[in-house]
C-alpha cells in the first residue's frame, strides 16, 4: 500500500513525542493518522470479520506498531533500566547475552629473583541466550473504537501498551522477589533481613561498593521503603526532602531513587513490597536480562480453526514474546527490614 510508510513514521513520531511541525497538537495528529488508517481500510471506518484479517493492511500495520509502543514503553522507564539490561532482537541485537567474569585477582609479594607465585587465569565469562515465550492481550476492541473516532491514538497506544508493558513488568520484579542468599552469584552479605538499622544498610552498601571495586552505589525502594530510613544525623535540607518528597534524597551521602508502586494486573493489590530496598552498584553489570523478539502477532481464532461464534463476532488477541533471566555476575544488595 502506498501510505503504509507514511503510517508508520506517524505513529512512531506520536509515540515518542516528535511530530512534524504541520501536526500542531494531540488531536489533530490523531485525525491526520485515523485517515491514513481509514484509506489503508478502503475508505471504510467499520472493522468486520470481512476486512480485519492477515494480509489486510490495517491488520498487518498494528502488528508492527504495538511492539514499538512497548519498546518505547519499556526502554524510557528510567527506575527498571538501571537494573536491566534490554536486548531487542527486531533492532538488531544479538540474541546472546556476555558476562564477563569478575574473579578477584590475588596480588602477591615477590622478592627479587623469584617468580613463584601462583599462576592466575583471566576469565573468558559466559555467553548465554534466555528463554522467551508469547504473552497476549485482547486489543481488537480498542483499536476498533480508534478508527470509528470514539478514542484518540494516544489513548488507544496507552491502553495496549500498558497491559502488555505490566506484564513485563511483572515478570521482571517477580525475578527480583526470588532472591535469596542462596541464588548463584550472591551470599547472606548481600541478602540480608534487619530491623532498619543505619549501620546494618550502611554496611551491605559498603559490602556492594568494594565487591565492584569502589562503585558508587545507590539505593531503590518504594516511597514508603525509602521513608523509613533511619540516619543519626538529620540535615536541613534532608527533611525538606522528606517533606517535599516523602522521602531522604541522601542516606549517609548515598542517592537514593524512588521506585514507583505499581498494581499487580487486574487488581487493586500492590506489586513492590514497601520493605525492601536494592543496592546496586552505578555502571556495574546489569544482573536482570530481558529479550524482547520486537514483533507483534495478532491471533484470529479462525486461525486456529475455531469456528466465528453465533453473534458473527471474532477473538482478536495480539501477542508478543519476551523473556526474563536473573544472572549476577556482579554484586548487589538486598535488605529486607521488619
């Protein structure tokens, strides 16, 4: 179709906010993409078991927008990105994750004239793939009221992408709430359960400092985590932080950074548990791996040979696949308090 490119730079522009300048504001850069829609459709605004199919234009352009929108999604949520490390295979990124190995290297003494000390192998690390599989959304509903008028392309982009997006959300905080002093990489230094003590938090982030060779460190937690921080010496300006954000912005000099609660899908119940905190380590090897195959599919359940039901309606499920892997190959902490 002649438009399909036209389409797909529109949309690709709205999503990440950098529209042409003849498209002056939300509303109208949603016409301007519902017409290009609309031809792509024949000139119908009507979505129907006869035109919305594989192989029909409108149908092909959603498989390959919705999977930018959670890449959008994903990549500019600046909390998860300091813990994961996020390989699009549709951009081109190799499928293999490498990590290298951070075995200590012991420096020993030596006297003149003598070499006898033992003999030390640099590490080659690991390379390693993780698995993914499908997840799936009901979308045709929403994409269907786009193009009739009744909702905005933003509205309808907020709609698919945030239930496909809580998922991976999900998926990556439950790989976080498995940690235990016992998980490969770590130990009861770094996975540690307190009563809030200013020197006990205070130490494991030292610990997670000298394990990456002095790094800077920072500390993650939910607001209500982050409030119950205990510090001897209160500044000034530490309780307008507190005041104005709920929080301390420093513990002991250390940044702390607020980690917005999330619901768990389809529920009122709470995703992050609020007594936690993370310690990680700036610039260190990113310990969560998440592949996304960066391609949508929108199943029709004619394709699976189920029959339209009695109404003459259809099941659209668009879907896409995704994978998440837990690998410490640098030090990080974990400090549950009572």
């Amino acid at each position: 179709m002649d438009n399909r490119n036209e389409i797909l730079t529109l949309a690709k522009d709205m999503i990440r906010g950098t529209c042409p300048a003849e498209f002056d504001n939300e509303k109208t850069n949603s016409q301007a993409l519902r017409d290009m829609f609309i031809e792509a459709n024949g000139g119908s605004k009507e979505l129907s078991i006869k035109n919305f199919y594989r192989g029909n234009a409108c149908f092909d352009i959603v498989e390959e927008i919705i999977p930018l929108i959670v890449y959008e999604g994903f990549t500019g949520n600046e909390f998860w990105m300091n813990l994961v490390d996020y390989k699009n295979i549709k951009l081109d990124d190799e499928l293999t994750f490498f990590t290298p190995d951070k075995a200590d290297f012991i420096v020993s003494d030596l006297s003149y004239g003598s070499t006898g000390i033992r003999r030390q192998r640099l590490g080659k690390g690991q390379r390693y793939t993780v698995d993914t599989s499908l997840k799936g959304v009901k979308v045709y509903e929403e994409f269907k009221r786009f193009l009739t008028g009744r909702i905005d392309f933003n509205v309808f982009v907020d709609a698919v992408a945030q239930a496909m997006l809580q998922r991976l959300y999900e998926d990556v905080y439950n790989a976080l709430k498995g940690v235990t002093s016992s998980t490969r990489g770590l130990s009861s230094t770094y996975v540690i359960s307190g009563t809030n003590s200013e020197d006990e938090l205070l130490d494991l982030c030292e610990h997670v400092s000298a394990a990456n060779s002095g790094a800077k460190v920072i500390i993650l937690g939910t607001k209500k985590a982050l409030r119950k921080l205990n510090m001897e010496t209160v500044s000034d300006s530490a309780k307008e932080d507190k005041y104005n954000m709920g929080y301390f912005g420093k513990f002991n000099g250390i940044d702390t950074v607020f980690m917005p609660q999330r619901h768990k899908a389809g529920t009122d119940e709470f995703l992050y548990e609020d007594n936690k905190l993370y310690v990680i380590a700036v610039g260190s090897d990113k310990p969560i791996k998440v592949v996304d195959a960066g391609v949508g599919y929108i199943l029709d359940q004619r394709d699976a040979g189920i029959p339209v039901t009695g109404d003459l309606t259809i099941n659209y499920t668009y879907a896409q696949e995704f994978g998440v892997a837990l690998v410490f190959a640098t030090k990080m902490g974990f400090y549950t308090t009572a």
